[in-house]
C-alpha cells in the first residue's frame, strides 16, 4: 500500500504599498491618475461620512451603528474594480464600497434613523440591502452569479463578509455551492481581527482565512487589506476570472476595526489599546495618499479642496435626511406581499387608527 | 436586599447556579471576556474560568448543537444567542434533536440545557433586533418557552429552567433590562414553570400579557381602574408552553371577560392559543368577546415605525373599555 503525498498547497500574500506609502514598482497596477484620484475621494469620504454618523448618533438623531474607520480601502478599492454590470452584496461595514457603487450619502442616514427606505438606491441597482444576519449574503451571491451566468450575462458578484460570519455554516455552504457550480462571484473577507470581542484565535484554528478557499478547491490569496492598491489588483483580477467562466476565487483582506464594533460598544473591555496603535501606522488613506503624493498627482492643497467638497456633500446629505418628508406612516403595509390581502388591509385600518 | 434590574438579576441567578452546580456553564458570543453585549454574564469568566464561560465562534447551529452533546453527556449549558434575530439558525436544531432527544430515546437521553436570548422592541435597535417571534419556540413539542417580566421573576425562572430537566428556551424583554429596579429577594428559590403570576386580582375583567408588555399593560390598567372603578385582574403569563390554561380559565369564569396583549404579530402568535384554551375551559362563563391586541402581520417595521407596531396605550385602554361595555 503506498503512502505518498497526494496534494500539496500554499497559500500567497499581497501587499503592494509599504506602510510608508512606497510602492513595489513590479506589482503596481499602474492606474490611471482618475482611477486612483477616485479611489482616495471615495475612501477619504466613507471616513468623512463615518465620522459624521458617530456624531448624529450621538446626539440622538440615528441609532446604533457600525463604523468602518481604517477599512475603506478594502471595501471601497474593491468596489471599484467593478464593472457597473457586477453586484454588491455587503454585510455592514462595507461604508466606502457602497459610496463607491454610488450610494447616495443621506441613505445610510435613513437606515440607521430606522427607516427601511434607505435599503435602495436608484444609482446603485445592482446592490443588496444590509445583511445583518452574519453570513446569510454569501449564498446569496451565489445564487445571484448563478442566474447571471444562466442568463448569459457576462457580470460577475463581489460578497463581502467579515472574520466572524465565516464561521457560519452559510458562509461554508455558500463558498462550496460556488466552488461546484463554478459560479462568478469574488468572496472578499473584511479579516479586521476582531467579531465584537472575539479575537481570531477564538474564532478558528485556521492560520489564515485565505486557506479556507485550498478546502474547497478555487483560488485563494490573502491582500494587505489597508493597502488600496493590493486590494483593488487582486478584486480587479478575480472578478475577470470569474467573468470569463473560471470561476469563484476567496480573498483575505487583512485590516483592522479602528473604533468600536458598534456604537453600543466599549472594546476597553476586551481588547488592548496598544493594538489599535499599532494598527494606527497603517491607515489606509494616509498611505495611499502618500503614494499620490509621490506620484505628484497630490498635495496639501488639493487637500482643502476634496475636505471641502466632501464636507458639503455630507452637509447636504443631513439636511435631506432632517427634512425627510416621505414618511408614509402606513409604509409597512404596502410592501408585504405583491397583492391585496383582505386581513391585512383590516390590519391597516386599526394600524392607521393609532398611529402617529 | 438591594433594588436590582433585570441584568443584575439574571447575572446573580447565572453566578448562584454556577456556585451550587459545577455542570452548568455559560457559552455564547462574546459572552465571556465581554460580559455579554447586555453584560447579562459579566464577572462569570472571572470568577468560573474558560472552561466553564465560553466565548464560542460565530455560529449559532453550532453553539447549540454543541449544546445539546454537552448535555446528554452530564453538563448544563446554559447558552447565549445574542439576539432572538439570530435564534431562527438555531430551529433545525431545536425542532430536529434538542426537543426531541428525550421522546425518541424513551427518556434514555435528556437535553436539560437553557437558551436564553433578548428579545423585543422599543430600544431603537437595528433590523432583526426588535421582533417577538415565542411563537417559532413554543410552536415545538418537547420544548418550554420561558418569557420573564421583572427581575424576582426573570431571578427564580431562570433557576427553574436550569434546574428544570428538559430544554428551555428563555426570552428576555430586552426593553425591561434596565428599565427599573425592583426589592429582591435572593434566596435561590427556583420558581415553577408552566405556571402564570396573578399580578393583580379583579372581579370584572381578566387581562393576560407577557415580558415587556405586561408592564405597559400594568400602566394602563392602573389608570383606567382609576377612570372607571372597573375591578381588573391582571395574569403574567410566564411561561408560552407548555401552557397554563387553568389559572387563565379559572379567572375568566369568575370575571367572564378578558383581554389578552401581546407584542408579537397577530397570526398564531401566544394569544390564539390563549383564546382557544378559553374556548376549551370557560366558554360557558364569557359575557363577552375575547379581545387581542397583538402587534399586526407585518415584518417588524425598522425603529421609525416600530412604535406603530408594538400594542401602544391607547390601543390597550380600548380595548379594555370595549370588552367591558360589550
Ligand atoms: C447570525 C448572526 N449572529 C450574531 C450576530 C450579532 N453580531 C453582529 S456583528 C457580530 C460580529 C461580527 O464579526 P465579523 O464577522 O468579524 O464582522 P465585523 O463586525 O468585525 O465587521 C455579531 C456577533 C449577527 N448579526 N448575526
Ligand atoms: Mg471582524
């Protein structure tokens, strides 16, 4: 009987910028200026955006929320190297990608002041609402690259999910329902150390999340996730393989929860502060903008300029969501099933008697 | 003793049980170093160790399917899902093992184990974390569902469930954590389950409600019997099921009317079954309708609209006036 080695895999990292901002000249994409300009605006403006929620919710005027301080660019750099065909399927920390897709601003304001109409976004179709229920997207990317495959179009999925959701068995069940039906869609893994206070080595044995992609046989690497570039080459690549009929690919993008996991949360609880520090050194937009700076496409000048536009977009955003005026009262009632329901427009009524 | 909430309660309760019996433990998300993200088992991982406060990975399949192994072989888990929004991933396994390990063994294997969750509206919380959903629970044979609505009571049903020989799943209204304080008594006396609380007596009317209502319900009562002179007797349910029919039936016949009050959504929500157990044992004794007032069948309305949703205080006044003049 022989024993031998039937398989042997390893499994490759990328980082493109260097902390400082300095970039490896052989892996640079070499990005046209506009595509890079745009990349710093979007990450720079969920950062923005982020502050400005914290503040609203303080103050009473949203409820809890999360944050995504220090991840804009692994959701916001691979939400760029979509094409506009492609689908965004988020879980909720993804605040720059879906800027990116073209979100408009007041619609996160919506949702986390509790209306559900900031779910949908006229500018950006071809996005799923929030998922909330960890991991329960994933196989809905699947079924969504399936269909897309099915019908012919060449468009392909980018799922995001974090550290924490891939323990859940959707996100296992999801990733081997692509795997086998080589399905066109881009697993990206928010991989920001912590699921509120659950650190990685509570959450899994695995050494890498990467890894996980070896179990089910596509391609897997692990990316730098604060390093725009790395994020944007590898998302970029993966999702024309999946576009080209080669099927799903699962990237790691290593970052970092810069702030609480909610605002119900207190991470002093739990974790050290000196790793937030560290982590400090590796913001994502003070690299990047290095790298433009080094590029000369960017200066302190230009700096005032994008602040100032960004902030009168988020000004404009708060005044819109201040003065909110479709405020169906009934709204619930409308958007239950496609047809009239006898008992439910009974309920309606008695609904309507006591609202207000 | 000292004034406590809910939280504190429920934590001492977890502490004494895990003092007296060392086969329970704690498991769940973040509810370890963390406390819990309602810090309901904080101080447990200090003081009982990692072995018996788990901080578990993101799954609630697995958190409770592991449960119920710990449980057949000679532990108590008491588990965690951190919102009710996240227990329906925990049904295939409630519905297909834990309910049933005791019937399809003959009584050869038990799965004495408890599943605690928050549950409930008001808090301005985001999606799936507001809804009443008892019914999905209280819907499986083999199954208690358990609803507190003070920390005495949240105190001495929670000793009952650990204590209880059979699968609980124990719903707290998340509005009433830190909503009051309450005199308390910590005598480590477990309550008993399948039992309602007659919180206050009356001649005229029976009115049934449970966790968080029961308090707004107490409220309004309060003011109308005020208003009115009406003689109100009000019933804290307790326990959704295993039922208790005769406590409400033998107050319905001597009051010959009732109102039951629920959070959850109207359709086969606790109260049908209330309504129906009425039927059974005290048809002949009504004078009047028995009337609902349940959350309507809607998905739970994000937090603009929630307060729509949830039975307000006008709704219940009325429909107490209602079954009163009928
Ligand atoms: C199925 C499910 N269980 C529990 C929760 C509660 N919860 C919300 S976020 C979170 C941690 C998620 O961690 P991770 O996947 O790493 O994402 P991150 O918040 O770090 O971005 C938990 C436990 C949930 N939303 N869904
Ligand atoms: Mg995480």
């Amino acid at each position: 009987m022989p024993s031998k080695v039937i398989a042997r895999f390893s499994v490759s990292y990328q980082q493109i910028l260097d902390e400082k901002g300095g970039v490896d000249e052989k892996l640079d994409p070499k990005l046209p200026d506009d595509k890079l300009l745009e990349i710093y605006r979007v990450m720079l403006t969920g950062r923005r955006l982020d502050e400005r929620l914290l503040k609203m919710q303080r103050s009473g005027r949203v409820g809890t929320l999360p944050v995504s301080v220090g991840q804009e660019a692994a959701s916001g750099a691979a939400a760029l190297a979509m094409e506009d065909d492609d689908w965004f399927v988020g879980s909720y920390r993804e605040v720059a990608g879906r800027i990116a897709r073209g979100e408009e601003l007041y619609k996160s304001m919506l949702i986390y002041g509790g209306f559900e109409e900031g779910n949908i976004s006229d500018n950006a179709p071809r996005m799923l609402p929030l998922s909330i229920i960890l991991a329960s997207q994933i196989p809905h990317a699947v079924g969504l690259a399936y269909a897309a495959k099915m019908r012919g179009e060449k468009t392909a999925v980018l799922a995001f999910s974090g550290d924490g959701a891939t323990s859940e068995g959707d996100w296992h069940e999801g990733i081997n329902f692509a795997a086998t039906w080589k399905a066109p869609v881009v697993f990206l893994v928010q991989n920001n150390h912590w699921a509120i206070s659950t650190p990685l080595h509570k959450q899994m044995n695995n050494r890498t999340i990467a890894q996980r992609g070896v179990a089910y046989d596509i391609p897997c690497l692990q990316v730098d996730g604060n390093d725009a570039l790395a994020v944007y080459k590898a998302t970029k690549e993966a999702l024309d393989r999946a576009r080209n009929g080669e099927g799903p690919t699962l990237i790691e993008a290593l970052t970092y929860r810069m702030l609480m996991h909610t605002t119900a949360d207190d991470p002093k609880k739990y974790r050290p502060e000196q790793e937030t520090e560290e982590w400090k050194k590796r913001d994502p937009l003070t690299r990047f903008r290095a790298y433009l700076v080094n590029k000369r496409i960017w200066d302190g000048d230009r700096d005032g300029e994008l602040e100032e536009t960004v902030k009168s977009e988020i000004d404009a955003a708060i005044e819109y969501y201040r003065n909110y005026a479709d405020y169906k009262l009934d709204q619930p009632f409308d958007h239950q099933f496609g047809t009239i329901v006898e008992t439910l427009e009974e309920q309606r009524a008695e609904y309507l008697k006591y609202a207000r | 003793m000292p004034k406590l909430t809910m939280v504190q309660a429920i934590n001492l309760a977890l502490h004494q049980e895990m003092e007296r019996d060392d086969t329970v433990l704690i498991m769940g998300q973040d509810v370890a170093v963390n406390g819990g993200v309602f810090r309901l088992t904080d101080g447990l991982f200090d003081k009982f160790g990692p072995e018996r406060a788990l901080d578990t990975p993101l799954a609630e399949g697995g958190i409770i399917g592991a449960m119920l192994g710990m449980a057949i072989n000679g532990l108590k888990p008491v588990g965690e899902i951190q919102f009710s929004g996240f227990a329906y991933l925990t049904l295939a396994q409630l519905e297909g093992n834990v309910a049933r390990t005791r019937s399809r063994s003959l009584s050869k294997f038990t799965a004495p184990l408890v599943l605690r969750m928050p549950y409930g509206g008001g808090v301005r919380a985001l999606e799936h974390h507001s809804e009443s959903k008892e019914a999905y629970f209280a819907h499986t044979a083999g199954l208690k569902t358990v609803i507190p609505s003070t920390p005495q009571t949240a105190y001495r049903l929670l000793l009952a469930a650990i204590r209880d020989p059979d699968p609980v799943v124990f719903m707290e209204p998340k509005h009433s954590y830190r909503a009051f304080k309450e005199e308390f008594e910590a005598d480590e006396e477990a309550g008993e389950l399948s039992r309602c609380r007659i919180v206050r007596e009356g001649e005229d009317l029976t009115v049934v409600s449970w966790g968080a209502m029961l308090h707004r319900t107490e409220k309004v009562i309060e003011q109308f019997v005020e208003d009115t002179g009406a003689s109100v007797e009000l019933i804290d349910l307790q326990t959704i099921a295993p039922m208790d029919g005769n406590t409400i039936a033998q107050s319905v016949r001597k009051t010959g009317r009732a109102v039951v009050v629920q959070e959850a959504q109207r359709t086969l929500g606790p109260a049908s079954e209330i309504i129906a157990l009425i039927n059974d044992k005290a048809l002949m004794y009504l004078e009047a309708p028995v009337k609902r007032v349940t959350g309507f069948d809607v998905v739970m309305p994000y937090f603009a609209r929630e307060n729509f949703q949830i039975p307000s205080e006008p709704r219940i006044r009325d429909a107490l006036a209602e079954t009163l003049a009928f």
